[in-house]
C-alpha cells in the first residue's frame, strides 16, 4: 500500500511540474517576442517594426458603446473628425489625425458585425491634401457599407469636403458649414526689416524659387502662378461637391460656392445636407440605410497595444512641460488650406 501512495503522490507532483513548466514556456516565449520585435525596431527601423506588430497583433482600436443594440442585429461605427484636419505627427501615439481615421474606418470595413458608419464631424476643414485622403477613404468606405455624416458646431470647408463622401449627411440647424473656397497665405514683412535695418539676401536658380517670400511684394507672375494653383484646387473641390450633391458646377460657383459660411439651415435649402437634426437622427439613418433597424452603437476608441508601444519605444526621448496654453492656429505660408479665412488670426 505504501509504495501504491508513493507513485501517485510522484505522479501528481510530476503533473505540477510539467504545468509549471509550461507556463514557463509561455511565459519565455511572449518574452522572446517581445525582444525579437524590439531588435527589429533597432535594425531595421520603426517603421519596418511597427508593420510587423500591425500584421501580428491583430486591431488597434477598442469599443466604446454608446447606444446598446439587440443580441445579433450588428452595430454602427461612431468615427470622429474633429478640429483642424491636418497630416502632422501629433498625437501621443506618434500618429495623424488621417492615420486614426483611416485605421478606424478600416477596422469597421473589416468587422462584418459593423453595418454602416456615422462620420461625427465637428471641424472648420484644414490642409488640402489631408483633407483629400479622408476623402478618398470614406469614399473606399461607403462603396461597402453606408456611409452617414452628423455635423456638430463645425462642418465647414475641408471638413465638407470630405463629407461629400456620405450617403446622407445630417446637420443641425445652427451648424457652420460650406465655405467652399481655397486659401493661400503668407506675411510681408518687408516694412518690418526696412525699420530695424535687415535686407534679405536670396540665391536662387529660378524666379518662382523663393514664392511667397515675406521680405519682398509678390510679382504679378507670381500672383498669377499661384491663383492659378489655388483655382485648380478650387475646382476640384466644387466639382466633389457639385457630383456629390447632384448640382450643378456653374450656378454653385456664383452662388453658394463663393467661400461664404452657410448655416445648417441655409444648407438644407442649398441642397448641400439632406437633413437637419441631431447625431441620433444620424445613427437613425445610418440603422436605415443598412437594413439594421435594432443595431447598437459604438464608438472606437484607441488604446495602447503592441504597435503603439512601439512607435513610443522607437520616438525620441523627449519631455514637454507647458506653462501655458499653445499659440492659436494659423496658416503655414506655402501651404493650401479648406478653411474659413477667420480661423487664420
């Protein structure tokens, strides 16, 4: 009896220690991962690393719900576009506005529980080119699934521009929207270094190299060249919004496609939204549209996962106090922008 007792206690003792080992092993092998991605960072660089993580590491993005839906009827995707659209690297992810946008839009395309995407613009518009992507991907977007936009307080300008890539587009009666228009902006300082003395001295290979320069009047081929840019930019832009909504080109051009500012009211009577209401009018639609009458709704939200940490890991090492609040926004001389003129100063 004794010897049977013995060999099942060494049994049992032998079982622990194999479940002991393998979680050692487990344990090892996520460590050797997260080393191995680490190297690769240091070899190849962030970028090749952070490709790696994206594919191996699977979404980037959590849900928030705002809305609870029946068991089984899907969900809407809540994607905000909000404030000043632009392309820099200014999150604390070491991301754009345009890189979390296109991230969420193509994790709702790629969710087959997502029926359709609300679009909760609250924003004046910004840079043409950043402006023109967020285009560009709703467009992607709303060939799968129905697209719908909400404005808030803001859907102006370049933020319109991209709208014109919904289905349905719901603004409230005291929105601040159109302001079709394109602007290029620089500063002349001339008179400033004529008081203190300083000259500007230029070499340059040909007459169009220093544009814009603020220590000189414009010429007039410059001005020509550059409304000419300006025009081209301006066109492309109303002919979006002219194919988007159904209107014609030239009677927007001497109407409402002047860079005037119109209300959500005097929107819906242009013809440039197609309802007035609220965000809940837009998940509404969005249920419609899809076929979803009982579908929930949800928000994305970004958290820190495995690719985020290494962006962190592969940023430069940098501490920012800030004392007080930042300089407001303004124009960047030489760059083209969807905007309100009053949001320059």
């Amino acid at each position: 009896m004794r010897r049977l007792v013995l060999r099942t206690g060494l049994g049992n003792l032998g079982s622990v220690k194999k479940s002991g080992c393998a979680l050692l092993a487990l344990f090892l092998a996520l460590c050797a991962s997260l080393f191995f991605n680490l190297i690769l960072m240091a070899l190849f660089g962030a970028t090749e690393a952070e490709s790696l993580a994206a594919r191996s590491f699977g979404p980037k993005l959590s849900e928030v719900v705002v809305q609870e839906g029946k068991s089984g009827a899907g969900k809407i995707a809540v994607i905000p576009l909000q404030g000043i659209i632009h392309n820099d690297t200014t999150t604390e992810w070491g991301t754009s506005m345009v890189d979390d946008i296109k991230d969420a839009l193509q994790t709702a395309l790629d969710d087959d529980e997502v029926k359709a995407i609300v679009l909760a613009v609250d924003s004046p518009g910004g840079e043409v080119t950043a402006s023109d992507i967020i285009y560009n991907e709703a467009t992607k977007a709303q060939k799968k699934k129905p697209v719908v936009v909400a404005m808030s307080s803001l859907g102006a300008s370049g933020a319109y521009y991209a709208a014109c890539a919904a289905d349905w587009i719901v603004a409230n009666p005291t929105t601040f929207t159109g302001s079709i228009g394109v602007i290029i902006q620089s500063l002349n300082y001339e008179g400033l270094f004529d008081k203190v003395g300083l000259d500007a001295v230029v070499f340059k290979s040909g007459k169009f190299k220093d544009m814009l320069s603020g220590s000189r009047p414009i010429t007039e081929d410059e001005r020509a060249y550059v409304e000419g840019m300006v025009k081209q930019v301006y066109e492309r832009f109303l002919g979006i919004v002219a194919f988007s909504r159904g209107l014609e080109a030239d009677k927007l051009r001497d109407t409402f496609a002047d860079g005037r500012i119109l209300t959500g009211q005097d929107a819906k009577e242009a013809g440039l939204v197609d309802q007035l209401g609220y965000i809940e009018d837009a998940y509404d639609k969005a249920r419609a549209l899809s076929d979803s009458p009982d579908a929930g709704v949800i928000r994305y939200h970004s958290g820190l996962n495995f690719q985020r940490l290494l962006r962190l890991l592969g940023a430069d090492s940098k501490v920012e106090v800030q004392l007080a609040p930042g300089p407001e926004f303004r124009l960047q001389p030489g760059r083209a922008y969807l905007l309100p003129e009053f949001y320059a100063w």
